[in-house]
C-alpha cells in the first residue's frame, strides 16, 4: 500500500542538492559543538555532541528545508521586494531634489568662468586640466553608453575648427 495517498495533506517536493544537505551538516555539527563549549562540556563530551550532527543534520535539514522556502515565498522575497520599491522611491526623491541644485551649481560655476576672476584664476587650471581629464577619463567609466559620450566629446573638441578629427588611412597593399 502506498502510504502517501492516505496523509491529509501534500508533503513538499524537496529540492534539496549536495550543497544544501553538506552545508546543513556542517552548520549543525558545528553549532553542536559549540553549545557543548558554552555549556561548559569537557572535549570529548564535546565532540560526542559534535558527531551528533551527522545524524540530527540529515533530519534536520528535511524537516527546515520546507520551512526555508515557505519562508522565503512568504516573507522575505515580499521584503526584498519591498526594499527595493523603497529605494526606487528614494531615488526619485533624490534626483528631484538634485536636479533643481545640480542646475543652479552649473549657473553658478558658468558665470564664475565668464567673471574677470574666473579668467584669470580658473579658466588657465581649466585649460590645463581639460585634456588630462579627456585621457583619464576612459580609464574611469565603465558603462558603454559614458564612454561613447567620451568619444564623441573627445571627437568634436580635438580641432580648433569643431570638425572631427582626421581619420588615419589604412594602407592599401
């Protein structure tokens, strides 16, 4: 007789790997172990308590494993989810906040360029520093879409006439 079909209720099917069922003994053997030091037991009642893990692990881990998944269906993947609504949020909040800031910086910075102070003082370092930053800049970024910008400033502020910059021609054979 198939003893199964009789329960009240569906027994989970387990997807339970070699990783998972090691990992669960080792945690169990290794939290044994340590309740035995912290209750004060002596080495070997100790280890006695350790090895006990091989046993309780097995059990333990297909007693937990569908308790784990029922936890990460119902409580923390919906947490997850709802941590990161609340950092999409936050980053809405931010970049409107910014945007009107990040605006009124760069008012600010272009007419202190345009200001006797910022020729003389700041435009000179600006010069200087423009195409330094141009090299280093590509090291720097990492997606494609910033170092495609890279390319096309490098590209249209090469020449003083705003053209780009004369293409080498490859060599016919």
């Amino acid at each position: 007789m198939n003893m199964m079909k009789k329960l009240p209720f569906k027994i989970p099917k387990l997807k339970l790997t070699w990783e998972w069922a090691f990992l669960a003994i080792v945690l169990t053997i290794l939290t044994l172990y340590l309740v035995g030091i912290d209750l004060g037991f002596n080495h070997h009642l100790t280890t006695v308590l350790g090895l006990l893990g091989l046993v309780m692990a097995p059990l333990l881990t297909f007693i937990l494993f569908p308790l784990i998944n029922l936890l990460l269906a119902t409580l923390i993947m919906p947490l997850i989810g709802l941590v990161l609504t609340a950092a999409a949020a936050l980053t809405a909040a931010a970049v409107a906040v910014l945007t009107p800031v990040l605006a009124a910086a760069t008012a600010a910075w272009s007419t202190l360029l345009a200001s006797t102070l910022g020729q003389v003082l700041i435009a000179p370092i600006y010069n200087l520093l423009g195409p330094i930053v141009l090299k280093i800049a590509p090291w720097l970024t990492t997606t494609s879409y910033v170092k495609r910008g890279w390319k096309i400033l490098k590209r249209y502020t090469s020449g003083a006439t705003g053209k780009p910059a004369a293409r080498k021609k490859s060599q016919s054979k």
